[in-house]
C-alpha cells in the first residue's frame, strides 16, 4: 500500500493563491468603479435638476449654448412656431405600459429656422393622424419643454435600425427623421430637439410630458456587492490558510 504523502511535503500552492490574488484585485476595481459611477450618477442627476427648475430661456440662447459646448440637455425654453404636421415622424415608444410612438414634428421658427418638438405619446392604433383628428393644430403654437441633445449613433447593437421608409425610428436620428421634409432655401433645422411638457393638446393627444427625469442609480448597491465578494474571497482564503498551517504543524 503507498504511503501518504505528510501536508508539511506538498507543495504550496502558489498558483491558487496568485489567482485569488488576481480575483481579489479585480473585485476591488469593480467596486471603486461603481464608486466612480455613482459620482458622476449623482452630478449628472443634480445637474439635471438645477436645469429644469430654471426659468424657460429663448430658443436662441439654447442654440448658442449647444454652439459653445454641445450640451443643452433639460435646459427649460418656450418656442413660438407653426408646426409643419405633413412631417410627422413616429420614435417607437411605451408609456404607462402602452405601445406606441412618440410624436416628433418639425416647427417653423422666424428666419428660416426649424426645430423638432416631440410633442408626446400616442398609443400604436392612432399613429395615423386620421384616427386623432384634433390632434394636429394649425396657426401659431406655443411649445414649452425641455431641450434634448441629438443622439448621433445608434446607442447599441441591440437597438434596431430605423425605418425612414416606413417612418419608424427605433433611436433619435435626427439628421434621417430630417430626411424627406422639403424646406426653402438656406432654411435650417436646428441640431437639438424639444421635449414639450404636459400641457394637454387638444382631443388628448399627443401625450406631453413624456420626458424621463428620474434614472436609476443603483451603483451604491453594485459597489457594495463587489466589495462584499471581495471581502468573502479575502475570508475564505485567510480561513484556508490559517487550516493549512495547522495541518502543517501537526
């Protein structure tokens, strides 16, 4: 019968060890992450909130604030316009549980300018204008909202394509929901959007307001998790150590 090998002969492990090492080192990393995470969560929710309890500002000084830093995210504005409705353009949506689309429509400015107000929800069986008749003003309107930043690509693999043809956008491509509208010369249309607020429209529809305010920030949680696994690692392998150097001296 072959004897046993003594636990005071065998090799340390030296390769598990250097694993738990690199394991350990990783979780840490991933909780400091979070930690950066919920920083930056934190200063942008508090920024969005300082914007939108400001008072509305001009659409001019949105566009000059997107001209210097590319960012008018929340900023409140009230804009003056007629809506060109032949240029409706329907963003895939849910709202309170319900499918449908979130309504983007040109807006004419004064001096050629244009600009895209999403004037809110409509459930998937009134895309069509004829089923919400009142839905669509004429003469000059009055848009108070929030202004939005473009989305300038596809925000992930999982996001499908746009259909221009079939006038269903999946993201916030500005620049193809553009696509097709007919304008004068020299006219522009502006590179940021608007969310109008929840003033109701007339028949009920577009559902305003639609705007998300509040994301979730659960990176505290996911911080504590990562450092929680790494603080088990770090147990288990003091514990095993500990029983192996007992074992060795026995």
């Amino acid at each position: 019968m072959a004897a046993q090998t003594p636990a005071s002969s065998k090799p340390f492990p030296w390769l598990l060890v250097a694993m738990a090492v690199v394991v350990f080192a990783v979780l840490l990393g991933l909780g400091n992450w979070q930690m950066d995470r919920l920083r930056w969560k934190e200063g942008l929710l508090a920024t969005i909130h300082e914007r939108i309890a400001s008072p509305p500002i001009s659409i001019d000084s949105v566009d000059a604030r997107y001209a210097r830093s590319g960012d008018v995210d929340y900023w409140p504005v009230e804009v003056h316009g007629t809506f060109l409705h032949e240029y409706e353009r329907y963003f895939f949506a849910t709202h309170e549980g319900r499918s449908g689309f979130y309504v983007y429509t040109p807006l004419r400015l004064t001096w050629g300018r244009y600009v895209f107000v999403n004037r809110g929800f409509v459930p998937y069986e009134n895309k069509d204008p004829a089923t919400r008749p009142m839905s669509q003003p004429t003469g000059e309107a009055v848009v108070k909202g929030l202004a939005r930043n473009p989305v300038l690509q596809k925000p992930s693999m999982l996001v499908p394509d746009n259909d221009p043809a079939k006038n269903i956008f999946y993201w916030k491509d500005l620049n193809a929901m553009a696509g097709g509208i007919y304008l004068p010369l020299r006219s522009v249309i502006l590179p940021f959007s608007i969310d109008a607020d929840a003033t109701p429209n007339e028949g009920g529809l577009p559902i305003g307001g639609v705007t998300i305010i509040n994301f979730p920030n659960n990176h505290l949680q996911y911080a504590f998790t990562w450092f929680g696994l790494a603080a088990a690692l770090a147990g288990v392998m003091l514990v095993w150590l500990v029983g192996r150097g007992k074992r060795t001296d026995e």
